[in-house]
C-alpha cells in the first residue's frame, strides 16, 4: 500500500481520498480552503498543515484542483518537495497546454507523472466509480493503475502527456452538444402537440438514442432518476459543462479544428450562465431554449 498525498479536497477530492483511505492507503490531505480542511477532519481524514509537510514523504501525490493555473502552481511546489521517487496524478479537468505544461515540471524534476481527469461527478467519486482518461508515460500508467482503480470503476489509458485532457474534453464537448440537440427536440415536440413519454419512447429505441436522451432526460417522468424531476439540481452543473466548453474551444483553436458545434454549444451555455443559472444542472438549458431562463 502506499503513501499518499491528496491535495485539493473540494466536492471531488474529498470522497477520492475517503476511498483511498479505504483501500488501504496511508493518505494526508491539504487543502487552502478553511471549510475544506473542516470537512476533511470531520471525515476522519489526517490533514497537513502545509503541501511541503503533505508530499515529503509520499511516494504518490494527486491534486483535485479547480483550474490549470492551480495545478501549475502547486506542481511547481511539489517538484522541490517530493522524494525523486515519486508519481504525480493531476484529476482535475484543465486545459491541454497546461496538463503538458505540469508533465515538463515533473519531468524536469525527474518524477513520473500522469494526467487523469475523471467523468462521474460527485455520485462516482463517493461510489468509487468514476471513470480515469489517463494520459502519460506505460511506465508511469502501470505504477498508477492500483491506486485510480481504488477510485474508479473504468481506466483508460489515452496516450502520451495531455491525452487524458483531450479525452476529456472532446467527450464532453459530444455531451454537452447532445445535450443541447436533445432539448430541442423536446421543445419543438412541445409545440408540435407530441408528449414527452411519447418522444422518449420512439427516440430511445431510433437513431436519436444518445446518453443525454436515455440516462439524463432533460424533461421530467421519462427517467425518473435525472435532475429535471428534482428542478435541476445539479448533477453536473451549467457552469462546469461551460467550463469543458471553453477549454475544447482553446483546444480547437490551437490545434486547428473545426468544431462549429462546439462553439455554438459554449456560447449557449454561456448566455445561460451569465443569466445566472450556472449553479443549475446543465440539462436546464432547455428552460433557455424554450424562452423561460
Ligand atoms: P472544488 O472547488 O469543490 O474543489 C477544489 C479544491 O481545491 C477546493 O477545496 C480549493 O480550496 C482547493 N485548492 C485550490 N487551490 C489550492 C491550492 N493551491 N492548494 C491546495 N488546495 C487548493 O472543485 P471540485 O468540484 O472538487 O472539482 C475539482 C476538479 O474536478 C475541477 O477541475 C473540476 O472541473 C473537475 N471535475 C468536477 C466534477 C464535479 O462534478 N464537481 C466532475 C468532473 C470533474
């Protein structure tokens, strides 16, 4: 079993690290955040009261932070801290040039270094099912392997440094584009005279099937598990599907592809969010579309 530091101990990172802990792990948190560090000590979780005092002695260190430039930041810290055996796993879900950007810092430091962004949400980080988009070296994918399969269910080696990053948001540019088409066509059965059981009934079982129809149905009844019968509680929020958007955007931009869809899709979400619905599910972007938001 190893040691393990966990750093980032927010709605994900904190039921990540409750896992590894259960698995067997020996796990020391830190987080910046007074209420994260709270939460943490609540959940019996031993807490360092610095990142120098969490990574010194671990021989794996993960970060579950909100944004590249934390990840930067915290890894340029780590590479002075850490033992010259360690592995680095970033979880969070940040741009492709800054996961790339935290593999040199590592691989300056000469430490190993993988990048994992997760789907699943916070239901799969508490269940340990989450799935792993895993970019890095065989060498450093192999060491990692027992410890993400503590947290998730599906791992999936995606390629060299950034691959999981890529993964990541070119999956959820699909869903977040599905989702979209998908509301639509609710709206316009709506006006057509066509009830929302009878749509799902035909589009489930047609070449309209996707994930945002059959698991996530924006519309209440059809799927009784998804936000819309509980008024869109998140789920996964508008402002963190806005998020994924943007970074598939600047993703394109620099790669030169073309993903006019995409585009449309961010900007959707983005009206969305600055109307002030960012902390609703994303699914509620039907309310958008219909005129109601
Ligand atoms: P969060 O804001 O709840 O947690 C982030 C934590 O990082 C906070 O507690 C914050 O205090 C801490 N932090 C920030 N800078 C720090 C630093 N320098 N040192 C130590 N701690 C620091 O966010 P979250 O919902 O847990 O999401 C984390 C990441 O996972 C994000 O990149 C997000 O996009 C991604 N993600 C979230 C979900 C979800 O449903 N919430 C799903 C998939 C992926």
């Amino acid at each position: 079993m190893a040691t393990v530091a966990f750093i980032g101990l927010g709605n994900m990172g904190l039921p990540m690290a409750g896992n590894l802990s259960k698995a067997g792990h020996q796990v020391t948190g830190f987080d910046l955040s007074e209420a994260a560090r709270k939460a943490a000590e609540a959940a019996s979780l031993p807490m360092a009261r610095a990142l120098s005092e969490a990574v010194a002695k671990a021989d794996v260190i993960v970060t579950m932070l909100p944004a590249g430039a934390h990840v930067i930041s915290v890894w340029t810290e780590i590479a002075v801290e850490a033992k010259s055996s360690a592995l680095l796993i970033d979880c969070s879900t940040i741009d492709v040039e800054n996961a790339r950007k935290a593999h040199k810092i590592a691989e300056d430091a000469g430490l190993q270094s993988l990048d994992a962004p997760v789907s699943g949400g916070t239901g799969g980080a508490s269940a340990g099912s989450l799935t792993f988009m895993v970019g890095g070296t065989d060498i450093a994918f192999e060491r990692g392997l027992n410890l993400l399969e503590a947290m998730g269910k599906k791992i999936v080696h995606c390629g060299n440094a950034g691959a999981g990053q890529a993964a990541k948001i070119c999956n959820n540019m699909i869903l977040g584009i599905s989702m979209i088409g998908v509301c639509e066509a609710f709206a316009l059965g709506e006006k057509l005279g066509l009830s929302h059981q009878a749509l799902f009934d035909v589009a489930s079982t047609s070449s309209g099937q996707c994930w945002s129809l059959t698991t996530y149905c924006p519309v209440p009844g059809p799927v009784p598990t998804s936000p819309a019968n509980k008024d869109y509680v998140p789920g996964f929020a508008a402002a963190l599907m806005l998020k994924d958007l943007k970074l598939a955007q600047e993703a394109a931009l620099a790669a030169g592809a073309a993903t006019p869809l995409g585009a449309e899709a961010a900007q959707i979400y983005g009206l969305f969010d600055k109307l002030g619905h960012g902390g609703r599910d994303f699914s509620a972007i039907i309310e958008f579309l219909r005129g109601k938001a």
